[in-house]
C-alpha cells in the first residue's frame, strides 16, 4: 500500500538567493550561472557568471 504524503509536516524554508536593495527602491536580484553548460558557455562565449535580474519598484505612489 502506497503511503500518503502529509503535507502539513513541510516546514516552508527562506529562499537563499542574494538581492539587493539600491537607494531609488529597486531590487536587484544576484543569479549565479552554475552548471554544465552554463560553465561551457562562460568558457567559450565569454558569458558572465552572475545574471542581475528581477528590477522591481518597491516605491510607494
């Protein structure tokens, strides 16, 4: 008998990407490129090891 999954034992856990918050409130997300092919890509195409993504507006209008 296939044993049933209760999902109230999952603890949320905080994600641990990096960002940033500049002085005019916009958030810069910090994604680092890892894996196989990312690693040929910086390599050969001389492709950056961090991605800055995710620019937000975090102010009030």
């Amino acid at each position: 008998m296939k044993e049933k999954k209760n999902y109230i034992d999952n603890i949320p856990k905080i994600n641990d990407m990096k960002w940033d918050v500049s002085e005019d409130g916009i958030v810069e997300i910090t994604v680092e490129n890892t894996g196989f092919y990312n690693t040929i890509a910086q390599k050969i195409f001389k492709k950056p090891r961090y991605n800055f993504t995710g620019r937000t507006d975090l102010r009030r209008s």
